[in-house]
C-alpha cells in the first residue's frame, strides 16, 4: 500500500476510529498478495465490529479503492476478485 493513502482525500470525513483501525490494517496487511487479502480483509472486520466500528458502502468503496493504490492491473483484479468474494459470502 503506497504510503501516502492516509492523504487520500476521499478518507477525510471517515470517523477517527475507522482510520485508526484502517492504519493497523495497512501496516499488518503490507506485502499480501491479493489472495492473502481475503481471510486478513474478513478478521479485520470482524476486529471492527467488535470494537463497535460499522462501515457503510461508501466508506467499504473508498477503503477498496485506496487499497488498490499502486497495485499493478493484475493485483488490482484480483483484488476485485475478493472483494466480490466477499460480497458473495454476506
């Protein structure tokens, strides 16, 4: 993840929480590969549930979004690829 996603623009209204949450994500999520995404994407929402975090679609959408920050094209559909996975198993 490029370093700079905390300046993502489309992040500065998320609540303080939620941005915390998704820093500890970058940092443990760094270098997975995006099948390795899945299972660290499904336990980190399950973290910010229960701490009491929800996200609603669109911050779901930014979040995806910045994650694919500096990712090739393949790394960039394999990610939509879990994500839909995701998608699939709610």
């Amino acid at each position: 993840m490029a370093d700079n996603w905390q300046d993502n623009p489309r992040l500065a209204g998320m609540d303080r929480g939620k941005l915390d949450l998704l820093q500890q994500m970058a940092q443990q999520g760094a270098g997975k590969s995006p099948s390795d995404l899945l299972p660290f994407i499904m336990n980190a929402a399950s973290q910010g549930r229960n701490a009491g975090l929800n996200f609603n679609p669109q911050e779901i959408n930014t979040i995806i979004e910045v994650l694919k920050m500096g990712k090739s094209p393949q790394e960039r559909a394999k990610l939509d690829k879990v994500v839909n996975l995701m998608k699939m198993m709610k």
